[in-house]
C-alpha cells in the first residue's frame, strides 16, 4: 500500500444525500474513485467505480442502473449492490473474484459518510453529529466547493478564524476577532480541538447585522471544535450588548444561533472537497435572509478557496525544512496537526482504534 497523508480507518463525508439518487454519482475520497446510487428501497449504495473487467469507469454513460444492479457501458458486466458481479458477457460462469470493492455507508444529519479502510473496523458510532443540518428548529444553507490544496490547510484555516478580520472584512470579519485571545482545549484521546474566541463588546458584521437585524455593538461568541479527521463545528453566539448570558439550563432566548458545519474531506494528496453548511435558529422562513446568507456564505468560503489555493502551490514549492512560524493562536492548530499525525499512522499500522 502507498504511503499517503490520509487517515485510514475513518469515516468521511462523500456527499450530501440530496446528491445521490438513483443516477450513478461519482466521487474521489482519500484518493479512491467511489461509485454511489440508491438502491430502489432507497438506500445508499458505495463501491469502487472501476469494473473489473478493462477498468471502464461505472460512472460513466453508457453504464446504467437496471433494477438495483449496475450495467457497465463498455462490455455490459453487471453488479449488484453489494458491488458482486451477477453477469458477464458470453458465458454463464461469472469468475469468483468478479467483485467490487465495496465501503461501508451511513447516511446522517443530511451528510452521506463513507468508511474509509477496513471494512470490519467501521463503527457507526464514531461519526461525529451535526443534528441542526436537519433539524426543524433550523434553516439551513449549504454547498460544496474544490479546493484545490490539501486538507490540511483547511483545517489550519479554520481553527484559527483571526483571518477573519483580514481576508473577510466587510463580510464577517471586525476587528475584535483578530485582538480577542482564544481559549483552547485538546482531547486527544476522542481526537477533538476545542477553540474558543468571546467578544464582550464587537462590532456587528455586515453578515449579521442584515440577518438579524441588530443595530449597533454585539456580543459574539465563536465556540469551535474541530473532530479529526473530518468534521469542523463553530457554534456561533450574537447577541446585542447588555443580553444576559446564558441560563444554566441553555436557555438563551435573547440570542441568535448559528451553527458553522464544514466536512473537510480529502480528494487527493493536493485537493479536498469543502463542504460547508450554515444553520440558524432565527427568521426560519424568511427566504430574503436565506437568499442573503447563501450568498455571503459562499463568496466567503470563496475567499478561503482563492487563498489556499494560493497557499498550496507555496507551501508545495518550498524545500524541506522550510521554517513555519507560530503564535498563540495556532495552538488548536498545531494540536489538529499532532491528531492528524497519529492518525495517519495507526492507519497505516492498522491500530486506528487505539486513538479514538
């Protein structure tokens, strides 16, 4: 097996359910091309989007779904859902090793996550949750972009949102983001970065100040975790200023809530699917500010793809050993780094369970 930066063993997001229906989609996860449909009971199906015959790739027309079986295009090999071979051409004997590879599959909170490793090893209750992505209590906004670095620089990316103030001023970005101390804390053990940034006093972006409808100073609370390898969550709190915090049962009915989800999934070794999601607990109805969101989210998440993107083809260029610089506020980002690290290598000895 190449060695690669990939964490084996775990679970990543391969699409959003609402991508996958009974059309053969296609999608590069940790380097390997996965083929998805849904089954006619409507289940998600995964395998490898090679046929074993000549490699013809099954995603690819003129292959097609008969029934809940895939008919390659080029010489009409047949598989079932569970990625076995029920046909071949001129003879009524398919070969035993006539099979796909196929992958573990758990559609949740409106995400579609693929198992990535040994089979025997995926365990449904590693997936971390993001229940607002489908909750009724929540609206939500979503999409996907390439990005074209690695996903490391994500991950860099997120848990230090000091750049805020600096590439997504006039968006999200103040001041007060960049000046305010983190707080952060490591579980290493679960494999999860806490980061966490409260605003007494703010200024209030343009992002929430035209969705909420606050004149004036906030509080902003920025409370992130980051579950290695995948999944990034950045609970969000805005509030005018002088609003109580809140209750100790949770209760926060002076508030507004929003719910930052990313799925960071690598493609490559130098390309990653960014899937981003935003859900908020106000104006639930209110098409003007969905409209609003998505499209202030997305020029957002643009930003953050033009600089990486840049940021890739530096740091690919550099000669090793290149000397990086750290500060304070790298230190959710460093911990991600050590995480990652060790992941990478239970994968690659096969004692992935050890770390999680």
């Amino acid at each position: 097996m190449t060695t690669t930066s990939f964490a084996r063993n775990q679970w990543y997001v391969a699409a959003y359910g609402s991508e996958i229906g009974r059309e053969l989609f296609t999608r590069t996860v940790c380097g390997e091309s996965i083929l998805f449909w849904r089954t006619e009971a409507g289940e998600v199906t995964a395998m490898a989007d090679r046929c074993v015959h000549r490699r013809f790739p099954l995603s690819e027309k003129p292959s097609r779904l008969d029934g809940d079986t895939v008919v390659c295009g080029y010489h009409g090999f047949t598989y079932g859902a569970d990625g076995v071979c029920v046909r071949v051409p001129g003879q009524k004997r398919v070969p035993r090793t006539a099979r796909l590879a196929s992958y573990p599959v758990k559609e949740q909170d409106s995400f579609v996550w693929v198992w990535i490793g040994d089979k025997d090893k995926a365990d449904e209750t590693l997936i971390p949750r993001a229940p607002w992505l489908d909750s009724p209590d929540y609206t939500t906004i979503r999409g996907m972009e390439p990005l074209a670095a690695r996903y490391g620089l994500l991950v860099d990316n997120l848990l230090d949102l000091s750049h805020e103030t600096y590439l997504h001023g006039g968006y999200i970005g103040t001041p007060e983001v960049a000046e305010t101390p983190i707080t952060t804390e490591v579980d290493d053990k679960a494999g999860v970065v806490h980061v966490s940034r409260h605003m007494a006093d703010a200024e209030c972006p343009p992002f929430y100040a035209r969705s909420t409808g606050i004149n004036g100073r906030i509080t902003r609370w920025q409370d992130s975790e980051y579950h290695a390898p995948c999944l990034y969550l950045l609970h969000s709190r805005i509030a005018p200023v002088g609003t109580p915090d809140p209750a100790a049962d949770g209760s926060d009915p002076g508030a507004f809530h929003v719910e930052v989800v990313y799925a960071i999934t690598p493609e490559t070794e130098t390309s990653t699917h960014d899937f981003w999601a935003v859900a908020r607990d106000f104006a639930l109805d209110d098409q003007a500010v969905t409209d609003f969101l998505h499209e202030n989210n997305r020029t957002v998440v643009l930003q953050d793809v033009v600089a990486l993107n840049k940021l890739e083809r530096v740091v690919a260029s550099e000669s090793a050993g290149t000397q990086e610089l750290s500060i304070n506020i790298d230190t959710g980002g460093l911990a991600a780094r050590r995480i990652l690290e060790r992941l990478v290598e239970a994968g690659a000895t096969g004692s992935a369970a050890a770390v999680r």
